[in-house]
C-alpha cells in the first residue's frame, strides 16, 4: 500500500456556535490527486489552513507527511507548498525576483538554477524581468505556482488555482498539475469546477455542513447518481401517449411532453428505439442522451438546486 501524504481523522473546527468541520476523516495516498469539494462556505479553506498549519484545529488527529500538523509544525511546512486563492505574488517585484525572493526565504544554495528552470517551465522567460502587477491573471497564477515550486515541496496544496482563468490557461495550469503528479507529487486541490476535479483528481471528497457526504474516485461518484438516460421531446400530447406505451418504465413530464428512458446511449439500441417510435408514426420533435457527471453528484449531494442546469449532448432536431 502507499504510505499517507496527508491522514485526517475526526477533525472537527468551529467559529464560535458555528460549527465548521464536524469530525472528518480522510487520507491522501503520496503522490495522488485529491480533491476537495463542497459549496461556498462549506469549510474548504478551512480544512486547507488546518492542514498547512495556518489554524489550529478543536480536535481530531492531522498528520501530513508523516508529521502532526500541530506537535510538528516545522516539518510540516518544509514539505508542504501551498497556492491560495489570493495568490502570494509581491506586485511591486519582477517575477524573476519574487521567486528569488522565496528561493533565499529556503536558503537554497543554487537559487538562481532553480529560477531560471521554473521561469522556463512556467513560460514566464520574456516576462521575467517585467513586473508583476503587469501580468496577466493567467501569469500571475502561473508565477504563483512557480513560487510554491521553489525547493520542490512533496505536497501541494491549491486552494482554487484556476479561479478566474480563462479556459486556455486553466488547461496549462492542468497540465502543469499533471506533470507534477508524473513526477511523484502529492496534490490536495480545492475547486469550484467539478471538470476540474473530474480531469485531474485520483479521489474526490464532498464536504457539506460539515461533513464528507460522499468521497472515491469520480467514476464511483458518478455511479451514485440516477443512470445515462434519453430524453425525447414530442410534437403533441398524442404522440407523447403512444411512445409511454411502447417504452414502457419512463418517466414523463406533459407540460414539457417529454419522456425519460433510462439509456446507456449505445448507438446500436439507440437506432432500435427511434425506429420503434418512427414504425409508428410518432412524431419526435428532438432526444437527447445525457450521462451523469460530478456536477450531477455535487448537486444531488448538496442540494443546491439553484445551480441545476441541463448539460444535453448530442442533441438532434
Ligand atoms: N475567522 C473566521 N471567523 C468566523 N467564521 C469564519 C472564519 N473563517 C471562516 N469562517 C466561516 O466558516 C465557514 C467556512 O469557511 P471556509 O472559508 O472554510 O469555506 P470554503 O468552503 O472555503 O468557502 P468558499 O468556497 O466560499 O471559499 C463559513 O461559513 C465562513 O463564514
């Protein structure tokens, strides 16, 4: 088995009444993805600054590489690097001085090897010597990166890294994450974008007043939710009544005239079925397959019907 890059048991945090993190429990094998996900408020940056020694937590056991984030605190941190949502970037320093900044903060002997690759791996070579404050979001994101690189940290800790970005630079801070993971680095990642979690992380874990309700691979996640279905819209109340009969278990809505039929959207039965309806002379106004993602997972674990939206593909008119 692979040792812990970070263990969690029973850590429980509160602001006064409030209770924040209600004894929760996980582990992060080393070098895998772990993410953390939940709504606003659910306690994400909290559990991030429990973990990166920031804040103390009531009770519960933290350990991360191999060390107790509160009897350890130095060991901690030399292993860790942590990119927050506001990043650590000093505006009025050129980026090549901000991470020779942070490489004589670790008292590292070759500091300015270890600039000159990290410019170069960011892509930040031309504007190196420009600063900061004239980088563009994407830049500022990548320098910030850079900068929790300096001394290569066993574990990374994103809080929202790609918050803000545009998607092209949301991809490259992705595969920078890949990368790192490649070459053994554990990442405990915070996001708001569930594609984001579902592209990168190994393991997922909900958080929701203050409790994982669910965690495991994406896969698994999406296995919990309602199956891939097809939705099929009708021309008139007639036809959607002759199509419930053929089809049989479905569900309908007849205000939208629709049908529901559970469907894994193989082509093969997929044809069968619309032939089924067409031999009948059922007029379908247009079908669309539609499999469960982590946005399905995130919504029907946290409730949060406010941001219900369809994601249809392969619609047909
Ligand atoms: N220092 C503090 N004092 C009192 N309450 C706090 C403090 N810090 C956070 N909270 C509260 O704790 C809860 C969890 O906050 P936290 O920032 O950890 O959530 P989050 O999941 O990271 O949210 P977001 O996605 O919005 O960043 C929130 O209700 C927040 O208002």
């Amino acid at each position: 088995m692979r040792r812990s890059a970070v263990s969690v048991s029973g850590l429980r945090k509160s602001y006064g009444d409030k209770v924040v993190l209600d004894g929760i429990d996980f582990d992060v094998p080393a070098g895998s993805v772990f993410s953390l996900l939940g709504p606003n408020g659910a306690g994400k940056t909290t559990t991030v600054n429990i973990l990166t020694t920031l804040l103390r937590a009531d009770a519960g056991t933290v350990h991360v590489a191999g060390h107790d984030v509160t009897t350890a605190t130095r060991q901690v941190r030399s292993a860790i690097g942590v990119t927050g949502q506001f990043a650590a970037v000093d505006e009025l320093l050129s980026g090549r001085e901000n991470l020779r900044l942070v490489a004589d903060l670790k008292h590292l002997r070759t500091g300015d090897t270890v600039v000159t690759r990290l410019l170069e791996r960011f892509d930040l070579v031309a504007a190196a010597d420009k600063l900061a404050s004239t980088y563009s979001g994407g830049m500022r994101r990548k320098l910030d990166l850079a900068m929790t690189l300096v001394g290569n940290p066993d574990i990374i800790f994103l809080d929202e890294p790609t918050t803000g970005l545009d998607p092209r630079s949301r991809r490259t801070m992705w595969s920078i994450v890949r990368e790192l993971v490649a070459d053994g680095t554990t990442i405990f990642l915070t996001t708001q974008y569930l594609e984001e979690a579902d592209q990168l992380a190994d393991q997922v874990a909900v958080l929701n007043e203050g409790r994982l309700v669910a965690q495991g691979t994406p896969e698994q996640l999406k296995r919990q939710v309602p199956g891939a279905h097809l939705q099929l819209r009708f021309a008139e109340v007639h036809d959607l009544d002759a199509a419930a009969r053929i089809l049989g278990t479905v569900t309908r809505d007849d205000d939208e005239l629709t049908l529901q039929v559970p469907h894994d959207g193989e082509p093969r039965s997929l044809l069968a079925l619309l032939n089924r309806l067409d031999e009948q002379s059922i007029n379908l106004r247009e079908f669309a397959v539609r499999t469960p993602d982590l946005d399905d997972v995130f919504l029907s674990l946290t409730e949060h019907s406010a941001t219900s939206r369809p994601r249809e593909e392969a619609i047909v008119r």
